[in-house]
C-alpha cells in the first residue's frame, strides 16, 4: 500500500493506506480524530469540512493521497489548550448554535474559512450565503449564524 | 470506490505520458465531479492521475486582448481575480456562482469544461465569450467543443491547458439556482465583443449548452434587453424533468437572457 505523510493539527503523521482512502477515513479511521463527520455521499452537507493548508475543504472528496505534504487542521485542532474552547466554538455554545452537535464541526471550519475571507465583521446576509455548503438539520441556522457573527467579533479581539 | 492506482506527475506533460500508458484512467482535478460519481461506483477507472502538483496547468494571464486561464485554476481564485474582475467582470460572475465556498475552493475551470454538466456554469462563459480551449495537442473552439451532454471534442488522451476568453466589451452571466442541489436549472450568459453577439444557455437544453440564434439576431441593431422585449424561444429540445418543465425552462431562458443584458448595460 502507498504511504503518505503530512501534517495534521501540527503533528506530522505518516500511513500506509489503500489509494481509494479518502482524507476524511484516513482522519477517521487510521488518526482517531473522528470529531470531523460524514452526513453524505454527495459532497453537499459540510460536516466533513477541514482546512487544507488553510482553505476549507470537503475533506469526503479529496484523498488523502493528495495530501501528501499538506498541512491539515480539524476541528480537534483550533482550541488554544486542552480546557480552553476557540472563540468561535466559544460563540456557537454561548448561542446555542448547536443541537445534536452532528453539523458543527463543519460550521465551525467554514465559519473560520468565512473570517480569513470576509473579516471579522460579518452580516447576517453575507453569513447565510457563505454557509451555503454546510446543511443543518436541528437548528434552523438561526443561532448558527448568530454564533458566526459573535465569534468572528470575539476573534478580532 | 472501487481500487484503482493513483499517479501524481509535476508537469502536464507527465501527466500525458502516463494517461498514454494506463487505458482506462481518468485525469483528477478538483475531483468534485470525479470524486462522488466514483462513490456512486458509477465510473471505474484503473488509474487516477492527479494534476493537483501540475503548477504549469494554474494561473491568471492577461494575454493582449485575452484572458488565459491554466486549466487547474480553482473557481474561486478565478472569481477573485483582480485582472479578471478588471478586464471582463460579467466572466468573474460565472464562477463566484458555482456550488458552495468549499466546492469553489477546489474545484477547477478545466474539470467543469471536460465534464460539461448540463447544468455546470462555465460552458456557458465558454460558449458565450467565444473561448478557445487549449489542449496538449491542439485548440478547439467552444463552438466545436461542447457536443452534448456529458461530452466534448476532447480525444483519449487529451489534456485541457488552458482555456482563452477574448475579452468582450460587455458581458454577464444571470443564473436561476436549483435551490437544493445550487446548479443552474438555467444559466444564460450574453457578450457583445464587436459585432460578434452571443446568447449561450446552460440547464435548459436537452443536449447541454447551446446558443439562441434569434436573440443574437435581435440583439445585433442594440444590445439592449428591450431588443428581445417578450420573445421566447420554443419549449421544444428543452429539458424536462421534476425540477421544471421544457415549457418552464424555455420561458426561463427569455427572462434570465434580459436580465444578463440588463446587467451587461449596466
Ligand atoms: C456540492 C457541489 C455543488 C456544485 N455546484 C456546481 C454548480 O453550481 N455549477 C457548476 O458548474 N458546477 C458545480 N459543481 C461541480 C464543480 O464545479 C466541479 O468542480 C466541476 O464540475 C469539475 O471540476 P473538477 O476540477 O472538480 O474536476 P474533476 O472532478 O477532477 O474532473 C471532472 C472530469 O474532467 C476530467 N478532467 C479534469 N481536468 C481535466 C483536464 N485538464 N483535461 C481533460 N480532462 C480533465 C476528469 O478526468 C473527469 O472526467 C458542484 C459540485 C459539488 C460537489
Ligand atoms: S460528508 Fe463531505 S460534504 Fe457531506
Ligand atoms: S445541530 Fe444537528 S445537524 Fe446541526
């Protein structure tokens, strides 16, 4: 089986896999880092989103072939220390932006894709449009979009 | 997926020799086409040869009266173009409409022209600025390339470089989203560049992108949406499905072809 090395979350991983391994099994599966999730066959719900080399992507339609030399960051990786949360998961708790829990890894990714592209300061218009990859099936985005806002505030700080 | 082996050459010409030495492998690009179909077990390749480390396939040129476009170029890059946005707008419109940020992150001009969805975007700026697309051996014209759907002029073994927009004085791109799935349940992208009109139209037609002769006709005494005022064109060759009627698409065409006008006259 190929081997791939890269780097995720900082540390540098290395895994023989099988060529068809998509990056997101090869998150799941071979590191154990299964806080990034699958909600689709048909690349369109989010829940699997990572930052490549910090730009966010579906991590269900890349292979983690392709990552040979990339640097990844999931949702394990963006919290300052162990007890502390990123600002932005910080916002989408004190909103209530989650229920099941199942989409937010993927908001987050994209809500921080959102910041580095947009700013810090975010409208409720442009929010929705940008969030227009990940699909939620608790909330009715509504406090969703509310967390995006105040954590992209909360980030500028 | 079913296994297949995979290849990752660092020039395109590489990637030409080992599509020539493995039948039945597929180019890679953004795979965001590839990708799920291959999911789906609905394509089988023996190999994939990746063109993500091909950096003599990515870029933005302006090239005298031309935009050149490196087949491996994201649609997001592209939309954010500087020189794209400064010399021909209505062209940025086409791909900051496709998919979601994260498809737009990925996913390329060479992959969305090769695949030729009847319902993708680009064919559409393609066929509606009068785009050459380059390939490893030769340059074929958008009017030649497109030939139905899910198919293009395209030989085995034959790689898109690069695509080239000549730019045109006005143009822009209006699309009616299919609200669940974001493809264009119909697109129309209208230019004028001298007197070379052109009305080109995605998602409608039952053989994929097309012109619209009689717009362009009406259009040449002025390039206006009050030129083409009420016209239609008919329902029939138009695509019909769950998600709209021939009838409902043809009536599209007509009121999204205004307002692109009304947008390239702006
Ligand atoms: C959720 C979602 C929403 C989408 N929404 C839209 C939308 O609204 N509008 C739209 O237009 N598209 C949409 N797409 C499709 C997207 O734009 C794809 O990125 C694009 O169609 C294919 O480009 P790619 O680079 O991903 O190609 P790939 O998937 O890598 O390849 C597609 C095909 O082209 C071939 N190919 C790739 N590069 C070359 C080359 N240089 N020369 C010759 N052959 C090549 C491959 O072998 C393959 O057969 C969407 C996709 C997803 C997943
Ligand atoms: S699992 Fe990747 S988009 Fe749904
Ligand atoms: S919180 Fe349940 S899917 Fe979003």
């Amino acid at each position: 089986m190929p081997k791939v090395s890269m780097t995720v979350n900082g540390k540098p991983v290395t895994g023989n896999i099988e060529e068809r391994t998509l990056l997101v099994q090869f998150l799941r599966e071979n590191l154990r880092l299964t806080g990034t999730h699958v909600g689709c066959d048909t690349s369109q719900c989010g829940a699997c989103v990572v930052h490549v080399n910090g730009i966010a992507m579906k991590s269900c339609t890349l292979l983690a072939l392709q990552m040979e030399g990339a640097s990844i960051t999931t949702i394990e990786g963006i919290a300052p220390s162990p007890t502390e949360l990123h600002p932005m998961q910080e916002a989408f708790r004190e909103n209530h932006g989650l229920q099941c829990g199942y989409c937010t890894p993927g908001m987050i990714m994209s809500a921080l894709d959102i910041v580095r592209r947009k700013g810090h300061d975010l409208d409720e218009h442009t929010i929705r449009e940008e969030l227009d990859g990940n699909i939620c099936r608790c909330t009715g985005y509504h406090n969703i979009v509310k967390a995006v806002a105040a954590g992209a505030r909360a980030m500028a700080k | 997926m079913y296994s297949f082996s995979y290849f990752r050459p660092t020039t395109a010409r590489q990637a030409a020799n080992l599509l020539a030495k493995h039948p039945d492998a597929k180019l890679l690009a953004g795979g965001h086409s590839l990708i799920p179909v291959m999911k789906q077990r609905l394509a089988q390749p023996s190999a994939l040869i990746d063109l993500n480390a091909c950096e003599d396939l990515a870029g933005i040129e302006l090239k005298g009266r031309s935009i050149v476009i490196g087949a491996l170029t994201r649609h997001a890059d592209v939309a954010n173009s500087q020189v794209v946005k400064d010399a021909l707008p209505g062209l940025a419109m086409v791909p900051g409409a496709i998919g979601d940020p994260q498809v737009r992150n990925r996913g390329t001009i060479g992959g969305s022209i090769a695949n030729n969805d009847p319902n993708a975007d680009y064919p559409a700026a393609c066929l509606g600025l009068g785009a050459t697309i380059v390939t490893n051996k030769r340059r074929i014209a958008a009017d030649d390339f497109f030939t139905g759907m899910f198919s293009t002029a395209l030989e085995e073994n034959e790689i898109i470089t690069k695509v080239m927009f000549p730019i045109a004085k006005k143009a822009a791109y209006e699309k009616f989203k299919h609200p669940a799935s974001g493809f264009a349940l119909v697109g129309v992208f209208v230019s004028k560049r001298g007197s070379d009109i052109r009305v080109a139209v995605t998602g409608a037609g039952s053989n994929g992108v097309f012109r619209v002769k009689s717009f362009e006709e009406a259009l040449k005494k002025r390039f206006s949406p009050k030129s083409i005022e009420g016209m239609t064109i008919p329902a029939s060759g138009m695509n019909s499905d769950i998600h709209a009627s021939a009838e409902y698409r043809a009536h599209l065409v007509g009121v999204l072809a205004r307002r692109a006008l009304a947008k390239a006259t702006a």
